[in-house]
C-alpha cells in the first residue's frame, strides 16, 4: 500500500494530545509503544510518517514570538506587538506549538507583507516590483482582444548540492522537472543537460523529470536546459451552451488530498444550491474561493493530512492548496477537473506555481487559477478576477498533471514534496534530502512572445 494514503487514518488519541502541544518528544516516545503493538498495517506506516511529519514541522517553525517580533519590527514601520498578536489571530502569520511554546513559520513575514494591504505603505525598503503585474494586465487585454497568444519559453532549471551535504564518492539519485504534454505546451525539446540522464520520462508522464545517477564529486550541481511553446486561446464561456451530457472522468477520488469528506460535500452543497448547469457550478467554486480563502504561504504539503480540508476549514492557503480545493469540490459536483502545476515563467518572474483544469462540454478542459483570480479581487481588478475563470496566461511551464504521482523511475525514499514536483527531488541511498540541504536553480535563458 501506498504510504501516503495512511494520512486518511486517524492517530490514536494520546499521541494527537501531545503533537497538539508540541510535546513532539512525548509523541515519538507514544509513537514507539503503539509500533510494538498488534495494530494495523496503515496505522503503522500513519505512525511512521507522522514521525517524518514532526522533523518537517520543526523545519519550518522556527521563530518565536519575540523573534517573530524583532524581525518583523525591522521591515514594518511602527510594527507593535499586538499587531503581531492581530496577524496571528487572522491567520496571516502560521504558528504551531512546540514544546508549548508559540512558534511561527519561517515564511511568516513575507506572508504579512503579501497579503495584508494595509500594511503596504509601512514596509521599509519594499522591494515590490510591478513591471510583471504590467505585463500579465497587458498580455490578458492582448488575449481578449486577438482571441490568442504564444510565447517561446527557454529555461535552465536544476539542483545544486550544497558543500557540507556533499559525500564525496557516494550515488546521488536527482529527478529534475521538466516540460510535459498538456493542452496549451507545443514543441518540447531538452537542449543540454549537465550530466548524462540515466532515464527521460515520457512526454506524457504525469510528473515528467529527467533522472540523474551520480558518485559525488564535491559541490555537485544537476542542471537540464530545455524550451517550449506556450499557446493560449481564449475562451468565451456561456452557459446557455453548455451542452445537457458531461463526462464522468476526473471526478473521482484520489487519496489522500482529494477525498469527499462530509465537510467538503456541505460545503458544495452550501456552494451550489439548486444551480444545475455545469459551467455555472464551476463558477460559484471559483468564487467561493476567491472571495473567501485568504492566500497564505505554507508549511511543507508533507505536513498537511488533508490539504482541501485544510483550506475549507482554515479558510487560508496558497497557489496549490486552493486549486486543490477547487478541484475537489468540482469533482463532488460531478464536474472533471484535474491538476497543473510547474512554474510561472515571465520575463520578469520565474517561480513555482500550481492552477487547475476542469472540463465542459462542449468547450473541452478550460483553466482556473483561483490563487491568481483572488489576488486579483483583492486588488480590485474584476477584469483580471474573471479572466482567470476559464483562461490563463501564456507564462507556464507545465511538469505536472497529477497530485501524489510516482516518478519514473521511483525514488527509493520519502519525498521531500510527496504531492508535487516543481523544483525537483535528490537523495542518497539512506534517505532523501530536504529544501536547506541544496539550493535550487531557475535560470531564464530567453522568453520572447511569438
């Protein structure tokens, strides 16, 4: 069995009292008892992935509320304590307990300076840079207006093994993103890479990578330069001719994230009422999420059990969790709708993004990017908000399509991200490596529009 999908099981009762503590000593010792037990196979492997859990919680919780408020004191003008206590009780600043203590995510700060507009005008030296905001609010009048858009895209994308993580004579396995078929990419090709590739997965892989198996030599770096083509047409969407008969596909569960729990099926049905047109079903999630969820950056996926849930009862989340959400509640009300996920690659910004597909008939599969849509309404641009219902920018590199998907061929430990692959994956024959043990690569080489 899949270890992953154990998250769908419940830990026994005591262990869940101390990790809500952060008595994370007490719920290994706990962890070690019931491992000696007569219980279940996936309780087992739930128990020994929660034990993973905890070493990725302490990562990446790591300030306290004093140091939470020193760092933040610096690049917020007049920052007080009880602001910080307002950012954490309105859920833009993560926190956990540890050892009883109130910790916070080390990514806090970036979150409150992103997300909450209030604060704008008092961040001390903002690095703010809106030529790309510019240029997405242009490309998306372009596409309205001529109907489509293709940009050429060449990229450098790899893994550099820092020096103290580097053992000099032993096998590093490295699986690197790249490029796969998908309804807008054409004419995919791999240029040059730094080492030669043991395996290049199929183009329609559903986590496409290049594999790497390598001895050490000292600060090794993995690197694979590639291109592809990126067309957009836009889609002009009325309900009126959506036709009677849907497909089936895509609607289905996929443990351990997408899963039809009751909280989820209330809340589509709260969502939906007595609507019964697909593409308008379609919209009121877009909505609901993008009215309601407030982006956030997040702990490692690794670290949620249930990431739909998480989002629907936290009311928070970033690019993935909410696309996630979306799908989820389009496959409850019987809506296909899968994953896509890579990079976001512009001119002017090159990063990790995830964004969903849902299908009707008779437009065929249609985007929506509920993170970009809600940033958008946030900053009351309702042109941008409804473009991205059913449409997306060309500045896409598109790796993934599926959630909780092998690699080919497959890694022999824990991934450090078991949901998705944006960045890439590297381990050694005892056990994986983590996001500060190597830094990651994205180079652009040229993006031009066609």
């Amino acid at each position: 069995m899949n270890i992953y999908n154990s998250l769908i099981v419940e830990l026994p009762e005591d262990i869940k009292k101390a990790m809500y503590f952060g008595d994370y000593e007490k719920a290994l010792e706990l962890m070690d008892i019931y491992m000696d037990r007569n219980i279940p196979h996936i309780l087992k492997n739930r128990i020994q992935y929660e034990k993973d859990r905890i070493r990725r919680l302490k990562e990446d919780y790591i300030y306290t509320f004093d140091e939470a408020f020193e760092l933040a004191s610096k690049k917020i003008k007049g920052f007080t304590k009880d602001e910080l206590e307002k950012m954490k009780d309105e859920k833009y600043a993560d926190w956990i307990y540890i050892d009883g203590e109130v910790k916070f995510i080390h990514s806090f700060l970036k979150n409150i300076i992103k997300v909450n507009t209030d604060l704008k005008n008092r961040v001390v030296n903002s690095d703010d840079d809106n030529k790309d905001s510019q240029l997405v609010g242009k490309t998306i009048d372009e596409i309205i207006e001529n109907g489509e858009k293709k940009y050429f895209i060449h990229l450098k994308t790899g893994i550099r093994l820092k020096k103290e993580q580097a053992r000099v004579g032993e096998k590093v396995r490295v699986h690197i993103p790249i490029p796969r078929n998908a309804q807008q990419i054409k004419n995919i090709k791999i240029h040059s890479t730094s080492h030669k590739p043991k395996f290049i997965s199929p183009e329609n892989h559903l986590q496409r990578t290049i594999y790497f198996e390598e001895k050490v030599q000292g600060e090794e770096i993995f690197t694979v330069e590639y291109s592809y083509e990126n067309h957009i047409k836009y889609n002009v969407l009325d309900p009126k001719k959506v036709s009677n008969i849907q497909p089936t596909f895509y609607t289905e569960e996929w443990l351990p994230h997408i899963r039809f729990t009751p909280i989820l099926k209330e809340l589509a049905k709260e969502i939906i009422g007595q609507e019964t047109n697909p593409l308008i079903k379609a919209r009121k999630i877009y909505d609901y999420i993008t009215k309601n969820i407030q982006y956030s950056f997040m702990p490692q996926y690794a670290t949620i059990t249930n990431i739909p849930e998480y989002c629907a009862s936290n009311l928070k989340g970033d690019c993935g969790v909410q696309a996630l959400l979306f799908i989820t509640l389009c496959r409850i009300v019987n809506i296909p709708a899968r994953w896509q996920s890579g990079l976001y690659s512009s001119p002017y910004y090159l990063g990790c993004h995830d964004w969903a597909e849902f299908y009707i008939e008779p437009y065929g599969w249609l985007f929506a990017d509920p993170s970009h849509g809600g940033g958008a309404l946030r900053n009351r641009d309702k042109k941008r908000w409804n473009f991205f219902f059913g449409n997306l920018d060309p500045f896409r590199m598109v790796a993934n399509s599926e959630v909780n998907y092998d690699f080919t061929p497959m890694k022999n430990h824990y991934r450090y991200d078991p949901f998705d692959n944006q960045v890439g994956e590297i381990e050694y024959e005892d056990r994986f490596l983590s996001e500060h043990e190597y830094e990651t690569i994205l180079e652009p080489i040229e993006i031009k529009e066609l």
